[in-house]
C-alpha cells in the first residue's frame, strides 16, 4: 500500500501564483503541490500533461488547487459549484447532539460526497481530457476542503456565523480555520517563504512525525470500503463534523462566555499543529486516491 513512498521526490519546486481563497491559498496549493511530489512519476507524468493545457493553472498543482474557488465567482456558470465544496451537516453543535452524515444532506450529490464520488468517475483514463483535467482541479480541490473540519461542520454555516477577533480585527471562525491559522504558521515559523513551509511538510509526511500514520490514514482504503470513495467521503465527513462537536463548537461557546474571542494568540498554539496534520492527512490521502485510478492509464 505504501509503495508510492518509493516514487517520491521531484525536487523542482513550483511556486504557485497564488489565486484566490477556503483553506485558503495556501492551504489547497500545499495539498496540490506535494500530492505532486508524492505520485508515481508515470502518474504525475499524464497529469501534468492535463495541467500544461489547463488555463488557469498553467501546468501549476497549486494553482490547479484553487481553482475551484476561484470559478466559482468569476464565473456564472459554475456557481453551482458553490455546494461542492462542504457538507450541510445541520444546526446541532453539541456532542450529544452531534450526528452522522444522511443522504439527504446531499441533494442531487451536490456536496463534498457526491462530488468525489463524481470526480472520481470522471478522471478516469479513458474519460476525455477535459472532463479529466476539470476533474482533476475538483479532486485536488476538494480532498483539501474535505480534510477542513468546518467545511462539515453545520452549525452557524459551517462558523461562518461565528464572530470573534484576530489581531485585533473582527474575523469568523470559518475563515480562521480556512485560512488565518496556517498564514501565521508560515508568517512566524517559516518567514513567510511558503517554499519552506512545503519543503518542511514533505520531510515530516516521508520521514517525519507524520510517516507512521500513513496506513491509518489510509485504512478506508482498505476493506470493507476497499476505496469506495463515496464511504470514505463519508467517514471524512462524520470524523470532521464530530471534532467540531466535540471541540471547535463548545470551545466557541466558552470563549464566548469568557469574552475571549481573539484567536491568534492562543487558540492559534493550540491548533497550528492541528491544521498542519490536517493537511499532511489530505495530501497522502489524494496521491493515494491519484496514483489507485490512475495507475494503469496510458498516456
Ligand atoms: C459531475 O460533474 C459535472 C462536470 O463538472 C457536472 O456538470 C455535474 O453536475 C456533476 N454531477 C453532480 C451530481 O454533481
Ligand atoms: C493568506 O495568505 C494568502 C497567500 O499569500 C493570501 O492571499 C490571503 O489573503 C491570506 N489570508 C489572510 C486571511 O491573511
Ligand atoms: C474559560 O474560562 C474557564 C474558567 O476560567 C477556563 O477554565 C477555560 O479554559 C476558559 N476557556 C476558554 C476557551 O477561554
């Protein structure tokens, strides 16, 4: 299952030019661009062929990452795509009143579920390159925003609706999850060189702290499910959405009470490490998922 691991390593860094936003910028691009590094040379081979015609991404992996966000405001006829991008769990946000994932929670597939269930199908060999290369933005894309724990959270739209304070400026804890935590990470840890930050995330998932978990990470993969994307979507989605209830909700509620809403001293300590796991999980589990459908394409 770990084979890949023995395929790592392009050194060419890309650097994205950075688009637009959840996760936010920096949080997809990472996901694109090391599940580049980590796939097998003949895979990452015939999608980086799918990429250098894609204009958007111009053969970019992190720009490729965000471009489902950036679509789905430029252009009109993708705003469908909006539901895409989370699961509507419901108003609940307590962990006794936390519940799992229910197909109506996802009407017409249009939700994280459905569409990699969706992508998956349509990245497949023979599909036509279009389809393949618009599924492959969809797939980078959303593999980041599945591993985003409010992106299934529900309540308060998913703590859209949650206000509180970073730096001083008002802020919601959506877009601190999003976006506002990992920025200071790579501010204060990494100088700001997002380069450094990748360079870091690569060395922690191969040899690092993160290089014992990837069969657990992975284990959906396994039987009974045996990468069923559709169940392991679903598994992804009630692992978020019971971490929200269980400790991103009452943690709001309680700082609310205590009128501690800053979330860029503390709060921040207390989870970088947490969003830089998140995303490490999310890239083995997208080069896994590319290098399985892929692997017998000819290119
Ligand atoms: C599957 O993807 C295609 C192409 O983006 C889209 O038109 C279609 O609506 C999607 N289907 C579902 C169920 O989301
Ligand atoms: C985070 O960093 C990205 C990339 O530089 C930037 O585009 C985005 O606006 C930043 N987000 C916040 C909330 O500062
Ligand atoms: C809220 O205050 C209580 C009691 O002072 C403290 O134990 C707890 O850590 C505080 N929680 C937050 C999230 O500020």
């Amino acid at each position: 299952m770990l084979r890949y691991l023995l395929f790592i390593l392009c050194a060419t860094l890309y650097l994205p030019g950075l688009p637009v936003d959840a996760w936010g910028e920096y949080g997809h691009a990472a996901v694109g661009l090391l599940a580049q590094r980590l796939l097998h040379d003949h895979v990452r081979d015939g999608l980086q062929q799918l990429l250098d015609f894609d204009d958007y991404a111009r053969g970019d992996f992190g720009r490729a990452a965000n471009w489902p966000d950036a679509i789905k405001s430029i252009d009109p006829s993708y705003r469908w795509s909006l539901a895409l991008h989370f699961v509507e769990m419901g108003e609940e946000h307590t962990p006794d009143t936390c519940h799992d994932y229910a197909p109506h929670l996802c009407p017409d597939g249009r939700c994280l579920v459905g569409a990699l269930q969706n992508y998956t199908q349509r990245i497949r060999c023979d599909a036509p390159a279009a389809s393949r290369r618009e599924a492959l933005k969809f797939l980078i894309h959303l593999m980041g925003d599945i591993a985003q724990p409010l992106h299934s959270g529900g309540y308060a739209r998913g703590g859209n609706d949650l206000k509180g304070v970073w730096e001083g400026k008002p802020v919601n804890l959506h877009k601190v999850w999003d976006e506002y935590m990992l920025n200071k990470t790579i501010a204060e840890q990494f100088d700001g060189r997002f380069d450094r930050y990748l360079d870091r995330m690569e060395q922690e998932i191969l040899f690092g702290r993160y290089a014992q978990w990837h069969a657990s990470w992975l284990s959906c993969f396994e039987p009974p499910s045996a990468g069923d994307i559709a169940s392991c979507a679903i598994e992804w989605v009630n692992a978020a959405h019971r971490f929200d209830c269980s400790y991103v909700f009452p943690t709001y509620s309680l700082a609310k009470t205590n009128g501690t809403l800053e979330w860029s001293t503390d709060y921040h300590r207390e989870n970088a490490d947490r969003v830089n796991m998140f995303i490490a999980r999310a890239i083995v589990r997208l080069a896994y998922l590319l290098n399985t459908l892929l692997d017998t394409c000819v290119h």
